[in-house]
C-alpha cells in the first residue's frame, strides 16, 4: 500500500471522546490545518465493542464534514478490544514463513482464542542496533470481526481509510522526532496514560525494545494513588533492566504523557521524587501536542481550545505523510478490503474504455448522415438557381449527381455493417448492467460471442449477492435470459465467491 499523502486525516476514537486532525506536508514540514473534537454517543462503544453503530457514524460524518476535503483518506486509532501488542524475538535461524510463525504464537493468547484474528508485524531495529542480536518483531492482533466493523462504520461516515493501528505506534509516531531520535547514549522510556490503560515502552539506540500494557484498577481512581501507582511500574521496568540486561545504558530519558486521565497538580514533582531518575517530563493536553513535530496554520492558531485534536489523531495522520520517522509500518486494513478497492478500480476504468468506443462507433455513424443533410441544403440552393445558363446547371448536375452516389454508398456500406454487427443495443445494456450491479457484486471480466451472448465473471461477497445480480439482469429488456454457469467460494481469496454468468441477449433488429 502506499502512503505519502500531501494531505492526511488522523481520527483517534476512544469510549468517551472522537478527535480529527487533518495535516498537510510541505516544504516547511508538517502542519496543522483543521481538527475538532466531541464526544461519543452515550452507549455507542462499551467495554471495546461498538454497540451503536448508527450513532457512532452519526457523530463521525458531523465531526468530519466542516474539516475535511474530498477525498477523504485516514488513519484510524484501533479502538476495540482486546487488543494484542507484544515484542517476539526471532533466532538467526529464521522460519521460511514468518507470518505463520507469528500467527501461531498468537494463537496461543486466550483472548482471541476461537475468533478470527487481525494480525500484521514489523521489525523494530532502529539505527545502531547490533546485528549479531537475535531479531526483533512488534506483533499487534486484534479482533478480525471488530476491525470490520471499524471499516464499516468509516465507510458509511464517508472515510476512505488506508490504515487501522493501536494509539501505541501514533503516541510513538508524534514523539518520535523530538523524544525518540538521536538517543544513542540513553535508554528512552515512553509512559503512556489513557482512559483506562497504561502502555509503557523502551526505545534502546532508537529501537523499540519493550512494550507492556496494564489495566488501571479502579482503586487508583484517586490521583495520588494512581501517581504512586506510576512510579512504581516505571522503577520496575528500570531495575528490570539494570538486572537483566547490565549492557544497557544507565541513564533514562522518561516522557510521561497523561491523556484524558486525571493526576495531582504536582504529579511531575512527585514522579521525580519517587522515580530512579531526574530526567523526567510529565505531558498532558496542549503540551504533549507542542512535544510532536507539527506546526500550525496561520488559520488554525487562532481557533478555540475544543478545536485542539488529540495526539493520537496528530500521530495517526502522519502515517499517511511519510515523516521519515521510522514507522514501524503495522496496519490491521483487512487485506480483502485493499483488493476489493483494486479490483473495482480496475473494472472502472475497463467501462470507461468500452464508454469510449461506443461514442467513436456513434460519431462514425452520424458524421455521414450529416454530410448528407450538408448536400441536401445544398442542392436546395441550387435549385433556387435554375435560371442560369444551360452549360453550367448541366455540368453542376452531373457533379452533384456523382458526389450523391458516392455518398449514398458509403450509407449502404455503414447499414451492412450495422445490420451484421450492431443486433444489440450496448449502451442501453451497459447502462441496465450499472445500474443493476449490487455493491457487494465486482465485475472483472465482459466479454461477448456474435451479439448473441454475453459473459460476465467476477467477485462477490456471496452466493446470494450473485442470485441478487441475476434477477437484476432478467429484468432488462436487453437481456433475454441471464442464468448462472458456475459459483465457487475461493478461500485464497479470503472467501470471496467467484462467478460466471451468461446472458442470451435481446436483438435490436425490428424494434
């Protein structure tokens, strides 16, 4: 898939709140343009389930709509849960198949044990990593039915969405450049409060080397629990590494950034005291959006406070802006999605080839008809000149006579070829079969025999989807009966249904 958008939209959904944030790329680097922010329908999403899907799209299109330009391309923050984020060390002795290998250890997570799996990974080396160490994968997995609904929900708000992550890689994405870049002599902690969850990450030499997330409990609803609670998972991840792994730098960097999560007015003082470490920075609101390499627009600057988009939304956009900031290139989009959109593409442009040769074919038929009205109008004026000298009316005759026999064989010639080629009347067929394909129909391949058949193959969600189309067909009038040769469920093709249909066509001839 490709990515490098001048213009990008960024949606961060959580249970509470939805946060846009359209960036453009340019000369002078990224910036800000628009963005807004409300919250989500009461009931919509609970417990990382889309509950209400109306009303979530509802919400979605009315956020977008004033912000937005057509067309629409995102990246959306995967929201619903459970959700699988873990760092796998692969040997020097690779498997021929990664992707199996990873599918099977996930396989073994109880949370998604039973359901269709999601999955995508990528490397985690950074700059100065040593390749004499074991190999590095971050591995996310989610849900497969929950992130369909995601697409399905965007889809219907009017969102082309080009990718699907967890906030994680966004947090990462927004920081990396001012938080995570050039740290070769220290080891880089990112603490990441949101909702209900905490995510902490360690990037060595720039290189993700740890990923772990918790669920807050509800006995740390208290702010000064929960910043003692903090601290105390932070020292646990530095000791761990001062035991574990004595190669390691022994100076921390720790960006702590506090998302929609409520902590003492002297949280950073207090994380200071009780961490392992000064270097220390607490991010929450406005702050940790200034703490990403984006700038705002001239228009933007002087907007209100609930127009500032979230981190997330600002991280999310930038996937699509190719920021040069190592992404770590995880993207949940179904892979039937990205080749469904291809296919479509493709069977778009075939009717547009075939739209073309059908107006060449009609102009080549009118332009004679037209020289013959031409000539017409001018024998009408000759006739008005009948008077004139007997010599000349005589020699004009004779040249109008021969430009008319020329002429009139030429219109027989184009009537044998219409009477031999053009029995069926295409563009009316082509019409009725545009209007007749259902949306979950894909036409691959139009082919026809002697003006008398038609064969249609092509994709579809299912066998029903395929009946729907051929009772569309024998409603046309240009169609005299469309019956199906053969429908097969090709799981290669993530079980889409392949068909093929053959319509005896209607004959113009006598009509």
């Amino acid at each position: 898939m490709k990515f490098g958008s001048k213009i990008a939209l960024g949606i961060d959904i959580s249970e509470n709140l939805i946060s846009m944030a359209l960036l453009k790329k340019d000369g002078d680097g990224v910036k800000l343009l628009k963005a807004a922010s409300g919250p989500v329908p009461d009931g919509a999403i609970k417990n990382g389930n889309i509950e209400n899907a109306q009303a979530l799209v509802k919400s979605i299109r009315r956020l977008k709509n004033p912000i937005t330009i057509r067309p629409t391309r995102a990246v959306v923050s995967l929201f619903t849960k459970p959700i699988i984020v873990q760092i796998m060390d692969i040997s020097k002795q690779v498997p021929s198949n990664i992707r199996q290998f990873v599918q099977n250890q996930i396989k073994h997570c109880a949370v998604l044990s039973g359901k269709k799996i999601a999955l995508d990974f990528c490397g985690t080396s950074g700059a100065g990593s040593e390749s004499s160490r074991a190999s590095h994968l971050l591995a996310v997995a989610a849900d497969g039915q929950k992130v369909d609904e995601i697409v399905k929900v965007c889809s219907q708000a009017g969102i082309t969405v080009e990718a699907i992550e967890p906030p994680l890689l966004a947090y990462i994405r927004a920081f990396y450049a001012n938080k995570i870049a050039g740290k070769f002599d220290s080891n880089v902690l990112i603490a990441i409060l949101q909702d209900n969850s905490l995510i902490l990450c360690v990037f060595r030499r720039q290189r993700l080397d740890f990923v772990r997330t918790k669920n807050i409990s509800d006995e740390y609803a208290d702010p000064d629990k929960l910043c003692q609670w903090l601290a105390e998972q932070i020292n646990t991840i530095i000791q761990f590494y001062d035991v574990e792994m004595p190669d390691s730098f022994g100076k921390w960097e720790i960006n702590v950034a506090a998302d929609r999560v409520q902590l003492p007015e002297n949280a950073e003082e207090s994380l200071r005291a009780k961490v392992a470490s000064t270097n220390l920075q607490l991010l929450t609101g406005e702050d940790a959006c200034q703490a990403a390499a984006v700038s705002q627009s001239n228009k933007f600057a002087n907007s209100s406070q609930t127009d500032k988009p979230s981190l997330v939304a600002l991280g999310l956009a930038m996937k699509l802006l190719d920021t040069n900031t190592r992404d770590l290139g995880v993207n949940l989009l179904p892979p039937e999605v990205t080749r469904l959109r291809a296919t479509q593409k493709g069977a778009l442009t075939t009717a547009n080839i075939v739209a073309a040769v059908l107006l060449v074919m009609i102009l080549a038929i009118n332009g004679p008809a037209w020289k013959i009205k031409k000539l017409n109008e001018s024998i009408n004026r000759k006739k008005a000149r009948l008077f004139r000298d007997t010599p000349t009316l005589v020699s004009e005759r004779i040249s109008v006579n021969e430009q008319i026999n020329t002429l009139n064989n030429k219109f027989n010639q184009i009537n044998r070829i219409l009477d031999s080629r053009l029995d069926v009347d295409w563009p009316g067929l082509l019409s009725d079969i545009g209007k007749g394909t259902p949306k979950t129909i894909c036409i691959t391949s139009l082919s026809s025999r002697d003006d008398s058949e038609m064969f249609l193959q092509g994709l579809a969600i299912s066998n029903e989807a395929v009946y729907l189309f051929v009772d569309k067909l024998n409603k046309s009038g240009h169609i005299d009966l469309a019956s199906i040769v053969e429908t097969v469920k090709d799981n290669n093709k993530n079980g889409l249904v392949t068909y093929e249909i053959n319509c005896s066509l209607a004959s113009q001839k006598g009509r």
